[in-house]
C-alpha cells in the first residue's frame, strides 16, 4: 500500500516507509502491517525499527544491530500515531548527531 | 524508438515528505515509489553524498562491468574497504544492487540497480532546500 524511501543526512540514513494490506489476524489486528526503518546506509545496519505485531503491538527496534530481542513498547493507538512518533524520533537522531 | 532510462534524483522536504505519507496513511490510499525516483531531503544532502568518487564507481560499474567488488576496487585505484563502504551506501540508496555471486568466497557483484543511462537531478521546489537540511 506504501512505500516510500527518503535519503536525509548527507545520505548517511535512509528512512522507509512500507505499510502492507494483509489478512486481518491476531498477528495483525485491522488488516495492516507496518514496518518504519531508518537504515544506516554505509554501515549497512538498521539503526531504528518501529513494527506492530502482536504480542507486543506497537514497538520499536532501539538496539540494533546488536539486540534484535529488546523492544520498546510504544503507547500509541494507531498507526499514525506511530508513524508520527517514528518521524519525531529520526529528526532527535539526526538532530543530535549534527550537534 | 527505445527510451533510454534515467535515475531520476529528486528532492523533498521532511515537512512535505512527513505529511504525504500521513496522508497516504490516513486515507488508506497507494504511495509507491517509482523504480527509478531517488528522493533526497536535500541538494547540500545528495551533493556531500555523491563524490567524485562514487560517480567514478557508477561510470566504472557500468561500463566495465566488474565481477566483484575487489575488481572494481583495483579498477578505481583505490582502497578495498573504501570502495566497499562507498558500495554499500549506493546500495542501501539505490544506485547499485550487490549481487551475491553464489561462489564459496561469498563474492557480491557490483550491477547498476536498472540499466540506466544517466542521472536527472530535478530542481528542488523551494529555495531554502537547496542550503539548508532538515534538521538544521
């Protein structure tokens, strides 16, 4: 249904966006898979991932490579909700690390 | 008569890239990108990416058509490592495709992502994107 991909910060991350139209599941609650990436791009590593399956809902990747297993659960109620503060977050990263 | 195919580099502010696939998002509706769109926040953004030497890379990729990222680094005349962090940055962006080999030493080949013949970069739709990024 979506993708897209954005290249920011001198092309040193790539944000993507893909959102799936899938069967309504317990997986999936409402029929929609959502995976936002902020990709490393010369180190080839994922830096940030926020997914929602089920049991954990809305979470997001914060140590990766290394910590494929630790999850932060993200108290938001829909998916724009959680676009919106995946979006917030790549601007606090890239924010930070220009400073 | 055959189009020749173009990388198109285009450019797009966060504001404007956060409310489009809002939008998209909101309203349930498709958002694919086009194969051959490559979207950047900023001119100052795609210009310190895009060196000399990762067009030296492209123009070497698709002319020479090297079997393996070591080939292209004695290509080049340049450092393996070097050449293979530039490789992955085109990869991870869209450039470039690393194709596996399928020999035992796990050889990634160096291939043009389509087979274009040239980059069209498009003018920004504000000035400001032009000096300044995002998060500035």
């Amino acid at each position: 249904m979506i993708h897209r991909e954005y290249v920011v910060h001198d092309g040193k991350y790539l944000v993507v966006i893909r959102v799936y139209k899938v069967e309504n599941s317990k997986k999936f609650p409402g029929g929609t898979k959502a995976k936002f990436l902020l990709q490393h791009c010369e180190g080839g590593f994922v830096r940030l991932l926020v997914d929602n399956h089920e049991p954990y809902g809305f979470h997001m990747h914060t140590r990766l490579p290394e910590d494929h297993e630790h999850r932060e659960i993200l108290e938001v109620k829909d998916h724009e909700a959680a676009l919106d503060y995946f979006l917030n977050e790549v601007e606090r990263i890239i924010k930070n690390e220009k400073n | 008569m055959k189009k020749i195919e173009t990388l198109e580099i285009h450019f797009q502010s966060y504001d404007d890239f956060r409310q489009e696939v809002a939008n998209a998002l909101y309203k349930r509706s498709p958002l694919i990108q086009k194969k051959n769109h490559i979207i950047f926040d900023t001119v100052a953004s795609f210009r310190s990416f895009m060196t000399i030497q990762k067009i030296e890379l492209l123009t070497v990729i698709a002319n020479q058509k090297p079997s393996s990222i070591y080939e292209l680094a004695k290509l080049v005349d340049r450092d393996f490592a070097a050449v293979l962090r530039d490789c992955t940055g085109l990869e991870a962006i869209g450039f470039i495709n690393l194709k596996d080999s399928n020999n035992s030493k796990g050889t990634k080949i160096p291939q043009l992502r389509f087979n274009y013949k040239g980059m069209i970069v498009f003018l920004p739709r504000s000035p400001y994107q032009i000096e300044f990024s995002v998060a500035a």
